[in-house]
C-alpha cells in the first residue's frame, strides 16, 4: 500500500492535479500566442530575455485570465437572458393554453345552450300544434250539431 501511495504522489509531481495540467495547457497556450507573433519575441524566449521572460509573458498570461474570465462572465450573462426569454415564452404559451382551453369551453357552452333552445323550441312548437290542432276540432267543428239538425228544413 506504501508503494502505491508513494507511486501516486511521484505520478502527482511529474504530470499535475488536473487544475496543474489546467494551467500549465493555458500557459502554454498564452506562449504559443507569443511564439507565432513574432519570430524576434520567439528568439529573446529562447535566450531567456529578463524582459520577456519576466515581464511579457506574465502580463500576456495575467491579460489573458483577464479576457478568458471577462468571456465566462459574458457567456453566463447571456445564458440567463436566453433562460429568462425562454421562461417567458413558457409562460405566455401556456397563457394562450389557457384562454384557448377556456374559450373552447365556452364556445361549447353556448353550442350545448343553443342545442337546449332549439330544442325546446322544436318541442314547444309540436306542442302548441298539437294544442292548436286539438282546440281547433272542439270548437270549430263543421258538422251540425244534433239541434241545428233539428231546426233545419
């Protein structure tokens, strides 16, 4: 178990936790941003120029956490604008759910009420005929009656 351990922490030395390897890439970008500008900075790099090594390099590198952070801060910015806009739009669809859901409801509403009226008028219409009809025969009833038989020549 000791040599495991051991083995670890040498592992650990020689390639880095992730946020060493983390670094070191980003440094290492930063570098090759200064190596494909210009060859001249790429030469006083390799001589180990005390203004470049320790001047340039970490301003360039400090300038560039600057722009990396600004970018996070930016993309995060927008990335809650885009979920506001979007909780928006949930929200004014599910409004127009809503009121479509409602106003169906009471479009069917007043067809099942207009259905009802009809209805009633349909039947009150057969009963006033029939009531018509029935009135009709008693009180209008052309044949005579047993005394104008009587009394007719």
């Amino acid at each position: 178990m000791e040599r495991l351990i051991k083995a670890e922490i040498i592992s650990e030395r020689l390639m880095g936790n992730p946020l060493k390897r983390d670094l070191f890439n980003f440094v290492y970008r930063v570098v090759a941003i200064i190596k494909k500008a210009s060859p001249f900075l790429e030469a006083n790099m390799l001589k180990k120029d005390e203004n470049t090594v320790s001047g340039s390099i970490p301003k360039l590198v400090v300038f560039k956490a600057i722009q990396h952070m600004f970018g996070y801060k930016n993309r995060k910015l927008e990335f809650e604008k885009s979920e506001e806009l979007r909780a928006l739009r949930i929200q004014s669809i599910t409004r127009m759910k809503e009121e479509h859901r409602l106003a169906t409801s009471l479009l069917a509403k007043k067809e099942q009420e207009a259905k009802l009226n009809a209805t009633n008028l349909d039947t009150s219409a057969v009963d006033n005929t029939l009531n018509t009809s029935a009135t009709g025969m008693n009180n209008t009833d052309s044949s005579p009656t047993t005394k104008e038989r009587k009394n007719s020549p």
